[in-house]
C-alpha cells in the first residue's frame, strides 16, 4: 500500500512528466514554424503561469546562446553595403538616445528614490539592449540578486509587450520599412524583440533594425568602463558581445562571397527559427512572481524611460530625416 509521501511523489512525477511534454509541443511547433515570434512569446507566458516551467535551470543560459546564434545567422541575410548606410544614419540618433536616457534614469531614480545600482541598471537596459546590457553592467557595479532580478524583471516585462504593439502603431502611422527598422532599434530593449517585430513588419525593416540594434550593443563597452568609473569599480572586467564580430563576419560572407548564396536562405531559415524559440523561453521567465517582485517604482522609471526613448526615436525619424 502507497504512503501519501509515495503518493506525492508519483503525482509530482507525472506533473513533470506533463510539463516536459507540454514543453516539448509548443518547441516544436516553433521549429515548424507554426507559430509566430509574437504568439511563441505569449505561449511561453502562459506556459509557465499556468503549467510551470520543467526547465527553468536552464532557461537563461538557452536563451544567452540561442539569441546569439539566431543572430549570427541572420547576419547571413544582410547586406553590408545597406548595413553600413542603415549603421551611418542611426550613429547620431544613437549617442544621443543613450546618453540623454541615461541622464534622466539617474534623475527618476533620484525622484522615486528607486535603490540606486536597480536605477542604473534599468536605465543602462532601456538606453543600450536589455537584458545584455544588464547581464554586462551587473557585475561591474557588483549589484546583488534582487537587484538584478527586479531589474532584468521590469526589462523583459516591457520588451514583451513593444514586441505586440510596435509592429500596430507602425502600421497605424504607416511608417515605412526604413522608418520602422530604425525606430525600433532604438526603441525596443532587447535584440529578441527588435528582430521579432522587425521579422514581422518586413524584410527592409529586419535588415535595418538588426544592424542599428547590434552596432547600438557594442555600446556596452564605453558605458560598462564609464560605470566602473561612477561605481568606483576598476577591477572588474568588462564583457565584450563577441558574437557581434561573427554576425558581421556573416554578414561580409554573404555580401562578398558568392558562393554562401548556396546556404545563406537556410542559415536565415534556422535563425529565424531559432529567434521564435528564444521569445518562448523570454515568455517562459515571465511568471507572475517576476511580477510581483518588479515593484511599481522601479516598473514606473522603466515606463517613463521606454516612452521617452520611444518618443525622442520617432519625433526624430519622423522630423529629422
């Protein structure tokens, strides 16, 4: 005869057992491309809201290296010509959207007396690439868990929701491809979403967002050393986004290199499948917890830092191109 420990176990077995299958379908349906960025990323929110996530150990680390090869191969889509032209345009926009959201992250963090190391953090997620910038800046300022957890919380939070609503007010505005691409590069946090939306509102759109997106990343490194700086830190090293060089390599391949015409559309293929998978697992860190631990300070200094930044890139497409 069971004991109810016995009991309790099997049950628990079999829950597992239901999660990994669940799990496993939606993974699948995301390398068949059934279903969309946008969609794979609400999957995955309401995988773990409502069945768990049987593979939460590993999820960051999936995501880390997914993104990076989705990127990379993307690159074999790109054209380096109209890269170099979409990275020139967006340069000035660029430095100046960092720094202007840097400088008045530090001064809301000061106003809603949000704890100064999640402030800069959020802010640093905003102005650069989400949850890289985050994931590089972090141990420069030796922020604790909470610290970087309410702030990679108040990031993806964010970022899930620009990946919904910037391809719609795209469209509502009739931007065009070019418009999009830059906008959103500057926009949206994170490099998973950019691309996702990007994907979405079409192929001119993905070129321009991905590259601006990218050459915006390698931003990390001045504001990474200008933090130690602040922060006082000159022993910590700084992280460097090597993939960023073989997705430039990629790129370079495809442009000059005849003969990568044979396996560039399978490379994009598989990146792009790759990218469908990454949002499912960014859905699948957003558990009600992760709400609940965010806060309403530092989540209100992140929605004005994301409308500012959204704001300040679309008045300047707009009237100043």
């Amino acid at each position: 005869m069971k004991t109810q420990q016995q009991t309790s176990t099997h049950l628990f077995q079999i829950n597992l057992y239901a999660q990994q299958a669940i799990f496993a379908l939606i993974i699948a349906l995301c390398l068949f491309s059934i279903i969309s960025p946008p969609i794979a990323l609400l999957l995955g929110v309401v995988m773990v809201n409502v069945f768990g996530n049987p593979f939460v150990e590993f999820n960051a680390i999936a995501i880390t290296y997914l993104l990076q090869f989705s990127v990379i191969g993307l690159g074999f889509g790109m054209n380096a010509t109209a890269a170099i032209s979409a990275g020139k345009e967006g340069f000035l926009l660029t430095i100046f959207s960092i720094f202007s959201t840097l400088i008045l992250g530090t001064f809301l963090g000061k106003w809603l007396k949000t704890d100064k190391k999640t402030s800069h953090l959020i802010s640093c997620g905003t102005a650069i690439c989400g949850g890289s910038a985050i994931a590089a800046i972090s141990p420069v300022i030796k922020s604790n868990e909470n610290q970087t957890s309410i702030a990679l919380g108040v990031i993806f939070i964010l970022n899930s929701i620009a990946l919904f609503i910037f391809p719609f007010i795209g469209h509502q505005l009739d931007l065009s491809q070019k418009e999009f691409g830059l906008w959103c590069a500057i926009a949206i946090h994170d490099t998973s979403s950019v691309v996702g939306a990007a994907n979405k509102y079409g192929a001119e759109a993905l070129q321009i967002a991905t590259t601006v997106k990218l050459a915006r990343a390698l931003w990390i490194i001045p504001i990474s050393l200008l933090t130690a700086v602040i922060f006082k830190n000159k022993s910590q090293k700084i992280k460097i986004p090597y993939f960023i060089g073989l997705f430039i390599l990629a790129m370079l391949l495809n442009s000059y290199v005849p003969a990568t015409a044979i396996v560039a559309p399978y490379f994009v293929t598989v990146a792009k499948i790759g990218l469908t998978i990454t949002l499912f697992l960014i859905g699948a860190t957003l558990n009600i917890n992760t709400l609940k631990s965010v806060g309403v300070k530092p989540l209100l200094q992140g929605v004005i830092l994301w409308g500012f930044i959204a704001a300040l890139g679309l008045a300047s497409i707009l009237y100043l191109n």
